[in-house]
C-alpha cells in the first residue's frame, strides 16, 4: 500500500474517532447522537477493510452490534478499545503508568512516586490504593491493544521521525497566503522608493511621505502575519472535552453513583501549547467535583435534589482571555470543615465566612474530604492547578455554596508568546502591563487618593478600589504615599481579585511585545510575568497585575 494512502488511512479513522467520541455523552445515548457513532464507526470499518487492517475491523464491527443492541455500557467498552487501538497505530504503545495518568486515573506525582521503587507499576499502584484491581486490567488490556497495533506499523507507518503535526483549515492558509502577496508588493514599493532616493529622483518630503505611508502598510502586514501565525497554533477545545466524559463514567462506575456530564464551547478555539497543559489540571479539577462534590443517590434523594448528579464543563472567550468553568451540583464546600482544617496545617484565615477562605482549597495539604480515595482527597492536585494555571499567566477562583454545588473558573490567555501591552515609565525606567488587564487610564487629582489604615483607596466609579504606588511595590523602603497637589497618572486593572489603580510616572504607549519566561535572577520577584526586548535592545519587564494586588 503506498505511503500517501496510509497517511490518509490514519487521517481518516482519527476523524472519524472524534467524530463518535464527541456525541457519546451524556447516557443514555439517544437515537440521534447513535447516528453519528454509527456513521463514525461504518467510516472506520470501511477504512478498515480497504488497508485489510483486521484487529480494528473486528473492534468497529463489535461497536457497532452494540449501537443496534442499545447496550450503552458494551458500546463505550468497544469504542474504548477503538480508541486504545488507534494510539497505538498513532503513536506506538504506552506503559500501564502512561495510559493512566492519560486517562485521569493518576497523578503525574503518583506515577513519578510510584517509579521511585523497584517493584512493579501496576502492583505496587494497587497496593497504594492509588488505582483499583479494575483499572489496573483495563490498562493491561490497553496496552495488549496498543502494542498489536505498534506491531502493525511496520506496515502502517504514520511519522518515522516523530514531526508533530497539526490540522489547520484551509481557509487560514488562503488568507495568509494573500496576506504574504500584499507583503511583496509592499517590499517592492519600498525598493522602488529607495531607487529614487539614491538617483534623487523626485521631490524628497514627497519620497518621505511614501515611505512613512508604507511603513504603515508594512506595520498592518506584520500585524496581520502575526496573528495569522498564531491562528495556525489555535485548537479547538473539544480535544481537550472529549477525554473527561471516560473519566467522570469510570468515577460514575466505581463509586456507584449517577453523574451527567455536559460540556459546552467546543468550538472555541486555544493555543495548542495551552491545551496540552491544561489536560491535568482540568482532570483534578473534574474528579474532585465526581469525588467529593457529586452526592450518591441516596444522600441527593435525601437531600431533594435529582438522583442524577450533574459537572458541567464550559469553555467561553472573553477578550483575550479563554474562561472555562467547572460547575458541579453536589454538596458544596463546608466552610467550617475547610477553616478548621486550614488552621490545623497552618494557614490564616479569619472566620468560616471570610471570603477569601474558598482560596485556600488551592493550597497545599488543604482537603476537606473525609477519606482519601484513590480518584482524590489528599490535598494534593489543587495546589498543582493553581501553580500550572498561574504559569501560563492566568487565574484560577472558586465559589461554593454548601449544599447546592461549586464552580471554578479559569482564566488563561488564548495565547502564548505575543501580547499587545500598554508601556508605562516609573523612576526612568519602563515597564509593561497586557492590555487584556487595563480597564481604563487616568489623570487624576492626589487629593482623591483616601487613606484606609495603612491602605491608599480611591473612589471609581461607585466603588472604593486599592491604589498603590508602582515605584513602592519596586522598592519596599518607599513610602507608598502621594504629594498633595499634584496630578498623577494612574492605571485601572481588572484582575480576579477585583479592581485595583496602579499610580506610574507616564504613559508611554500601546505596543505589541514578545514575551519571554523570567529570567532565573529574577524569578523570585514574582509580580514579574515575562520579559521582553525592546527595538533598541533594552530589556522590557512585564508586569503581572494579580500579584501586583495580592
């Protein structure tokens, strides 16, 4: 079989995959979605018979017998092993640790701490309480699936250099394409205009004029480029969704208890860096909310809630800004429990009502679960999502109500590396703040500036927000105290801790940045979130507003 057909075999069975996977919850599978996991699973078998690939034909014609048995259950086992089969055409077999940590059954931590003995994975994982017997046999049997497969590539091979790929639509490679003929002839008028310099041609303000109006040309162009290239990294987030409706059913499954899970914003599209990392945080989150949010049965009947608990996954765009919650209707966080807790092991906290209790779940060592399991309840894993959250330079919040569910909302930029930043000076040196936090800038008079105990405040907009001198959060042997007098320019960020005034030097102006990771001298100053280089080779530090308010 030639190399292109292949390739396109492997193209085809991966989209038809997704295709099923995306309409396969919440059970039971009603008898529209079945029609599109039976068209999916008829477009594998077809591919199948066409490569003679036989294992996978066999595995698409049992998925499919259950599709007319109405047998749900059976049905997802099937697909289930469809989809171990496919990785392992993909991508080559995996170890029992790699499949579950892929499937949330783990840690990365329990896996690394596991590795540390000599004994083997899967037994030791079972004696540790960390996975049971059950999951332990359906990776064993994974990975019997993965490694038939891996034997088939020698005769179906997909990449033998390992290059990663990406789908990108068709239509972003058109426009980039025009986008790179505009930027021809833009090159060209500015060689035609330096020929008339040199032979001094023409009227020179004219030639000047000419050029100035191509710069900008040149600057849309660039403009353009830039976000056509980060267009070709965006994903949509579906991936992402697709792998936790497997997770909260083997949850449902092993804690006997009902749960639907609903996602929504499939469409929305992130960077594909961002959405590899956001897997485990998102998989911590989901199976607490399955572990230790969602009631049994019996407790929800009891409570007068619906048998049938409900996690629902959200992905929204705000800005340039990705939101996505997690929202389960189970039990709540007891406060009492948490402020009890969060004394024992050290953290303050004034009183079970004190708002900013809720953050403390994002600490270390902070559970409130009665027991610990092997889906969670060792205080570890939150602690993990805050710090992975915060390295791609977003946000992570929680609200609770006992006895009605939870919600936890993150916020992660769309994309990494380029930001448009509004540039300000403090004490002659510069500074950058993203636009994404800026709500608005201002010249204001330092007799608004209010004093609040040893706190400046000022009144904006009908509500009494913090302000703070850029240069005392710099240098703590400042005073963080102004003139009378005189007039100051002052910055308005929104961050998820609310709103804040940030008093600088100047404004300088708005400029699109390359950001680069904090340098190693400098990382532990964290209101620092990158830095960048400016066109004259000095260095640009960028500003972190949620630490700038904490």
């Amino acid at each position: 079989i030639p190399a292109e057909a292949r390739t396109v075999f492997m193209e085809q069975i991966i989209q038809y995959i997704e295709m099923v996977c995306s309409v396969i919850n919440p059970l039971p599978i009603d008898e529209k979605r079945k029609k599109v996991i039976e068209r999916g699973l008829t477009g594998i078998l077809k591919a199948s018979e066409y490569i003679n690939l036989k294992t996978l034909l066999i595995l698409a014609n049992k998925a499919i017998s259950n599709v007319f048995k109405n047998n749900d259950e059976e049905l997802i086992k099937a697909i289930d092993d469809i989809c171990s089969f496919i990785k392992g055409l993909e991508k080559g077999s995996q170890r029992i640790g790699e499949i579950l940590v892929d499937e949330g059954k783990i840690t990365k931590e329990d896996l690394e701490e596991t590795l540390d003995r000599q004994k083997p994975i899967g037994e030791m994982l079972v004696e540790s309480g960390k996975v049971s017997k059950e999951d332990l046999d359906e990776a064993l049997k994974k990975q019997d699936l993965m490694d038939t497969a891996k034997q088939l590539q020698v005769d179906i091979p997909i990449s033998s250099d390992k290059i990663q790929t990406m789908k990108i639509n068709e239509d972003k490679i058109i426009q980039f394409t025009n986008i790179v003929g505009e930027l021809l002839i833009a090159r060209n008028a500015y060689e035609y205009h330096l020929t008339r310099l040199e032979r001094s041609q023409g009227d020179i303000k004219e030639i000047n004029r000419a050029l100035k109006e191509n710069l900008r040309l040149f600057s849309r162009l660039t403009n353009d480029i830039h976000h056509g290239v980060i267009s070709f990294r965006m994903v949509p987030i579906r991936g992402i969704f697709q792998k936790f409706t497997r997770v909260v059913r083997d949850i449902s499954r092993k804690q006997k208890k009902l749960i639907d899970l609903i996602t929504d914003g499939h469409d929305v599209e992130i960077d594909k860096k961002i959405a590899d990392i956001l897997s485990d945080p998102l998989i911590h989150i989901i199976r607490n909310a399955c572990d230790h949010g969602i009631e049994t049965p019996k407790e929800r009947l009891l409570a007068k809630k619906p048998e049938k608990g409900t996690v629902i996954l959200r992905a929204y765009k705000e800005g340039r800004h990705i939101f996505i919650t997690v929202i389960d209707d189970g039990k709540g966080i007891n406060r009492q429990k948490l402020y009890e807790k969060a004394k024992l092991v050290g953290f303050p906290a004034t009183s079970p009502s004190d708002p900013a209790l809720l953050d403390l779940i994002f600490k270390a060592g902070v559970s409130t679960a009665k027991e610990i399991t092997d889906i969670s309840g060792r205080g570890v894993g939150m602690d993990v999502v805050k710090t992975t959250i915060t390295q791609l330079g977003g946000t992570a919040k929680v609200n609770s109500e006992e006895g009605k569910g939870t919600q936890i909302t993150l916020s992660i930029p769309m994309s990494l590396g380029i930001d448009t930043a509004l540039l300000v000076e403090t004490e002659g040196l510069s500074y950058a703040i993203s636009l994404s936090y800026i709500v608005e800038t201002l010249k204001i008079s330092s007799e608004k500036i209010r004093k609040a105990g040893n706190t400046m405040v000022f009144h904006y907009r009908n509500q009494v927000i913090p302000a703070e001198k850029l240069d005392s959060l710099l240098n703590k042997t400042k005073t963080n105290r102004t003139e009378s007098g005189k007039e100051l320019s002052m910055v308005i960020l929104n961050t998820s801790r609310g709103k804040m005034g940030l008093i600088i030097d100047r404004f300088d102006k708005n400029m699109e940045i390359a950001i680069k990771p904090v340098p190693s001298a400098l990382a532990q100053i964290n209101i620092f979130s990158g830095v960048s280089i400016m066109g004259d080779g000095k260095i640009l530090l960028v500003l972190n507003p949620e630490k700038l308010i904490s």
